[in-house]
C-alpha cells in the first residue's frame, strides 16, 4: 500500500474520543483536572461491580438505588415542581 493510501485511509477514520473527554462534553465534568487549583488528575481505578459500589455508598451514608424507567419520570415532576 501507498504512503498516500495510507494517509487517505487515516484521514477517513472516525476520530475516538476517549472516555474523560466524553464525560466534559456530555456532562461538563472535567475528571483530568482538579477543579480548585486545575492541576492535573490521573486515573488510577474504576469500580464497575455494583455490589462494591453500594458497599462503597453505603460506608458514606448516600443513596444506593439506581433509578429505573418509571423513576425518571417520577423524579422529572418533582423537580419541575421544586424549580
């Protein structure tokens, strides 16, 4: 194959986004930087299982449930009626 080729077939490709910059788009959660001083943030883990992440919730005293379809909308009117 050509450098040309190559170059067109690179060029082509759908650029990734990686998971932080998705995260700032969609959320505006910057997880790279800290928010006070704009220093820079690494990764070091993920907790995916939900067993340890209602542990982990549970230790701090905040809520464990994950909302369900019928709950968006429950939730949706009550803060239509706080706001």
């Amino acid at each position: 194959m050509s450098v040309e080729a190559l170059s067109a077939c690179a060029h082509d490709r759908a650029a990734r986004i990686s998971w932080a910059g998705l995260l700032k788009r969609v959320f505006e959660i910057d997880v790279e930087h800290f928010p006070n001083c704009g220093g820079a943030l690494k990764i070091i883990a993920a907790i995916l299982e939900s067993p340890v992440i209602e542990q982990i919730l549970t230790h701090l005293g905040l809520q464990t449930w994950r909302p369900g379809c019928g709950d968006w909308l429950r939730l949706a009117r009550v803060a239509s009626r706080e706001g």
